[in-house]
C-alpha cells in the first residue's frame, strides 16, 4: 500500500445525535497522531464548508475540549442538508470540492452522517477517483433513526433509544398517579423506520411503558386506534399510546398530515413544521373518550440528550470515528464503516465491518416483521435481544455548577 | 415531652415531582426506627386513602425497594387533588378521618404536597386538637413550582430546574447546528410563578440558553414579544425563547387561553387540556417572521425526569421527610418542615426550619422583581445565586438493563 500524505477533512452532516461528536471526537484524535496527516480540518456545515472553504484547523484546539467532544452532543462543526446533484447533469460543485481539496492537498475526507450523507460520500469520492485526485473517501455513519442497511445498527441510535425507554418508564410513574385514569400519547421520531418508537417498548417490557406502540412499518387506521385505546382504558382504567411521528394511513398519507389540514382550515396560520400527529389524536381520544387526554412529543429532546447517554453508543461512536482514520490511512477508501454484531461467551460483542458506499447510499432499513406484534400494535419480546446490548452504560458529560460542561472549540479557519 | 404510641400514616398529594418519594424514603426509614410509632402506614391516594381506609402497611416492604424510593420519582402511594371542605361548613370528611385514625390508632399524621395540601393538613391537625385526639400532625412540602412561603426553597424544585437547564443547554447546541437559522420557544411549567422558567437562565449564563425568557410575573404582550423575537432573530440568526405556561396579558388572561379560543372555532374539538401558549405563538412568530419555528412543550418530562435529578434536592427531600418524623416524634405539630439557608465559610447549608400551617397554607411566593429584568424578558444573573446551590450534584437511580430500576412496592393493605 502506497503512503498517501496529506491533510484530512472531516465533515459531519444530516439531523444531530447525541453521539456524532463522539465519533468526531475519535476522528481527530486518531487523525492527530497519525504520521501521513499533515493536518486535520473540520468542515463547517458539512459538505458547504468544503465548497466554501470553511474550514476548521482542528490542530489548534486544546486536548481538553476535543475529548469533551465525546460527551457533547449535536454537531460541533456545524451540520447541512445539502444534496450534491448528480454529476453526469451538473458537475460544478465537484470541481469546486477537488479545487479545495488541491488547495489544502487534502488527501483523506471523512463525511459522518446517514442515507443522504453516504450518498454525497460515495458521488465525491467516485468523482475524486475519476479525476485522477488521489484522495481516501470513507463514511462514518450517524442517525438516530438507525435506518442505514449493512450496518447492525447506526450511532446515535442507541443514546436516543435510552432517553426515551427512560422517559417513557418516568411518565408511566408520573401518568398513573391519580386515582383518576388518563391517556397519554407520546411522539416520537422516525418518519419512515420504527426504530426508536420501538424503543418504548424496553420500558413497557419493564411493566412502566406504553401499552400501544404504532410504528410506520404499518398502515394507521385512526378508527382502529380509538377503539384499542378505548379498549386498554376501560380495561385497566389508563392508556398510554406511543407512535412515531410517521405514522400513515394505507394510501401512505401522514396523520400528521390529516393535521396539518385541519389547522389550513383555520386560515389562520400554518401548523406545517409544528409535527402534530399525537396533538391530532389527542384530540380526537379525547372527543371520543371524555378522559383527561395529554399529547407529548418528544421533538428535539430525544436526540441531543446526551445527559442520558448510552455508553455502548459512545464508545462505539469514537469507534467507528477511529476506525476510519486507521482504515483510511491502511489505504481504504469508498467504503463505510459498518457495525458487526457477535455474541462470545453469551456476550455482545461489537467489530467494525466495512462496507462499499455504492451499496450503503439511499436505502432504508425497517423494523423486520418478527419485532412487530400480528395486531401492529405493539412491540414483540424478541426486540429486546437486539436492542439491550446497545442501550446498555450510562453516560454523560462531566457537569459543572450542576449543569453539563459541553465542549466549546475556538474553530480557527485553515488559512 | 410526653411520650406518644401509635401509627403514623404518610400521604402524598398534588402533582408529583422527581423527588417526592425520597421525602417517603425519609419518612418511611425513620418512623420504623421510632420505638414509639407503633406501625407505618401510607394513604392510597393521599388524603383519599385515609377517608376510603385505604391504607398499605408499609412495615410489609423490604428495606431495598424502600431504599429505592429515594430514586424514584412520582408518588409511589398514589396522589389526589381533593380539597377538603370548610369544616365549619361541612366536617363530615374530618368525623371520617377521625374515625380511621381512632381505628387504626393513628398518632402521627404526616402531609406531603403544596399549597392545598398544607391547608388540608392544617385543617386535619386543628380538627383532631379540637376533638382533644392526641395526633401530632406535620407537612412535609414538596412542589415543583417552588411557591411555598416560608421556606427558601421547596423539595422538588432543583431537579426540574436541573432538568430544564441541561434540556435547554443541549437544544441550544441542537438547535444552532444549520446554517439556517431557526426559532425556538420552549414552554416551562409554572401557572403562576415563574421559578422554573427562571431556571432556564442557567443555561443561558453557560452561554448555551434561552435569548429571552418570560414568566408569570410580568404582563405578557403578544406584539412586543414578536418584536424581541424579531430583533434576536435578525441580529443572531437564531432566537430560543423560554415561556411560562402561565404567561398572560395585561387583563390577567392566560396566552394559553387564546390558543383555545383560536382551536375551539373549528367546533371540532377542544384542546383545552393540551397545553398550547408555545405552539400558539410559534404559529404567530412563524406567520410574522417567516421562519423555521419550533416548539417544545417540556410537559410531564420536567417534574418526572428522575434521571437527571439534583443530589442536593434528593438529600433535602430525604431529610424534609426524616426531620419531620423526628419532629412529630419530639412532640411537634402543627408545623411544615421548611428550609432555611445559610453561607458558612462562603459554602450553602441547607437546614430545617418548622413553621407554623396556620401560615404557610395557600400564599404563593412569587418570583422577587430583583430576579427579573427591567425589560421583563430575562432573568437577572442574582438569580444564579439562589439556584445554582439547589441544582448541584448528579442523581440517577441504579440502572439495570439500560434502563432505571425504580422502586416496586408490594403495597400490603393494613388489616
């Protein structure tokens, strides 16, 4: 294997996680003591950062908050959604990124984050290779929507799966505490992939969780759903509903949706960006029950709480974020670093496996039939066997004054 | 002191918090300790509980789920929100009382909740003085809302402000992650105080928190608030907002109740349980500003987050419920255990006051002026004075499986 010396540029991308800057944090720290890198250097806003060269000198930040990064949550540099158009029809941001790249002989490019991002990965490291650049393109991946095929599962998953197993055995205690019964549905993410939702399910195992879990691997039928609802009521005199805020009717209509056109009736204002499949229900429980009904979302909360880590998923962030220097510099490129999961000794283990990005961009993995009840409406035992390895540790950041010290880099533009 | 053999029995009532149990923990410890407490009882359901003779004997627990109460938030014996009539007027409930105490041979009566519940258990004591039935009757404060008269501070209050600030501080880092800018409102429970609003303002000291900050205190006006909004937003690029759910306008109306008004048009359904001064005036920010607006109701998961409590508030809530066993067991009665706090060698102590129920029943303390800006949209930095003792130190329950291992009672009913 050829020696390729140069700088490295490592972006991150797509909705923060808890843990993307943990894998950032093992990205830098590994890329700091390797030989062949000349310089480490941090987008700002992902793949923008590159095009407007913006860049970060990672060198110039203190040991100290870099290893604060492992407990810091969101994206430190900076994150976008931005999508590369195909480079067959418009090339201009490719030539721009190799210009850049010349410009600081950048030689490794590490992009973190989920679908999108490992497509943007896999166009520019083929545009590279075409063009003659010698530059090592490797994914790392991130989402908490654990959606990336390949990969046993995705950081970031398991922080957000812990905080809301947690809240939601917390809200269980808190729902049922009056004499009088109440109804409580819970939101939370996952647009196309039931993954997190699914995740209420570990506190209902611990007989503190919901007694409904809706996924959008499955059509919502809103009549049904009442009467399951009613039905869990008036049997134990509560209910509390998990659903994902994906969830749609069997024309794939969202119910957030259905909301969204009660409000534009209003005329009034627009409810578009204010989610609201589980106000929308609420609602209508509500009408059709007469209980005291409350609608919670989990919105930003599950995925940035990294006060309520899991440190199975840090560790395994600053893993994956190492192992794509070390793979880079052994002379990998085009590929992403994927989880591998094994028991030994009947315990859980996890490797870092690689896979080709041309394989990994643009598919989406769902919650397989076996971890979904016949009814649809709730969640079966054997998710435990996948799930509870990886929520497994707590971790936080080191608090100060009682509150969390988070990392605070200088970020000093590369001149 | 005469000597004074019997039961005790231990209610809890109105909202739960994250650290009412611990107050149970320190009650329940210390009164099977006491050679003069015959046996230890705790109320379903508060003062529900002794009127329906609906009483677990808690001498049937093992020491460890006990232990665990210290960790575990909500009300493990069951809450209500009942007040009890003018015994002047109508004393039937206080003839049951007696006639429950009489039979169980109750001597100890300990109280544990708010405004209400400190006037139910005033009315209680001075009933059974009245009745010349020897019971000595204590309150042992808790509420979220920090409200409570006479004492610095109230058990419950530190960790939702623990929760809060550390919420804040990483939606702040979530939220500022694009290049596009976004608005932020976050809603914070408190209907007429702005305690845990104020709590906020940690996070906005650490430099990772709310812009601007509104509580209950101040007259709350639609259009100036969008201007402040607008202002933030056009010199930053970002605007997080922090409201009180008990913000109003200047005729004393609830922002909260507008929003009803605005959903009860429709004539569909009504939302009037479901929250809404946050998503109301993001509706409005967006439809005056245009841009991305979010917002976050912290609901139930504020007063519930066991996970993320203050070991300060813990160990005083523990020690609110020990003091007043000791008290009770001393001959005292009558009285609320308090806090009182005190700067030796520059370092907070935290120690027990009593005062009198007569006095402490129903007043609410406010928010002092000096804690809010002049403007009315901040909070001052001598608030950090106050709170930053209360929220230090980390508590979490033990985990087990990924998840909190929270206290299970048998809940024994006494024969």
């Amino acid at each position: 294997m050829e020696k390729l010396t140069g700088a490295l540029v490592f972006a991150q991308s797509g909705g923060p996680t808890s843990v993307i800057n943990s894998s950032a944090c093992g990205v830098f720290e590994t890329a700091l003591k390797q030989g062949e890198i000349t310089r480490v250097l941090g987008a700002h806003h992902g793949i923008k950062g590159v095009l407007n060269d913006d860049l970060f000198d990672i060198g110039q930040e203190s040991k100290e908050e870099l290893a604060l990064l492992k407990t810091t949550p969101s994206s430190a540099l900076g994150s976008v959604r931005y999508k590369l158009a195909d480079p067959a029809v418009d090339d201009t941001d490719y030539r721009r990124i190799l210009e850049v790249f010349k410009k600081h002989n950048v030689r490794y490019f590490l992009y973190n984050g989920g679908n999108d991002s490992m497509d943007t990965c896999y166009k520019v490291g083929k545009f590279l290779t075409e063009n003659n650049y010698p530059c090592r393109v490797i994914g790392v991946p991130k989402t908490i929507d654990n959606d990336l095929e390949f990969t046993d599962h995705c950081p970031g998953f398991a922080s957000a799966a812990k905080y809301i197993a947690t809240s939601c055995m917390e809200l269980t205690l808190d729902g049922k505490v009056y004499d009088k019964g109440s109804i409580l549905i819970v939101e939370i993410m996952g647009r196309h992939a039931g993954w997190l939702t699914a995740a209420s399910y570990v506190a209902t195992a611990k007989g503190l969780g919901p007694d409904l879990i809706y996924v959008p691997e499955r059509n919502f039928d809103v009549d049904r759903f009442v009467e399951e609802v009613k039905r869990v009521y008036a049997e134990t005199g509560n209910c509390f509903v998990a659903i994902s805020e994906g969830i749609h009717d069997e024309n794939g209509k969202f119910i957030s949706d259905y909301a969204k056109v009660v409000e534009d009736k209003k005329d009034m204002f627009n409810h578009a960006q204010l989610g609201g499949a589980c106000a929308y229900l609420a609602n209508i429980v509500k009408a059709k029950t007469g209980a005291k009904v409350r609608a919670i979302e989990f919105s930003l909360l599950q995925r940035c709480a990294a006060h309520c880590g899991s440190s199975t998923d840090v560790e395994e962030a600053y893993l994956a974020g190492k192992s794509a220097v070390l793979a880079a510099v052994e002379g990998k490129s085009g590929v992403m670093m994927a989880f591998k999961r094994s028991v030994v000794d009947g315990k859980y283990v996890c490797s870092i496996d690689e896979v080709d990005l041309s394989r990994v961009a643009n598919y989406e993995k769902k919650l397989p039939d076996e971890y979904i009840t016949a009814e649809g409406n709730n969640i079966t035992p054997a998710f435990l066997d996948y799930v509870l390895p990886l929520i497994k540790g707590e971790s936080r950041p080191p608090f100060v004054d009682g509150v969390p010290r988070f990392a605070n880099l200088k970020k000093v533009k590369a001149d």
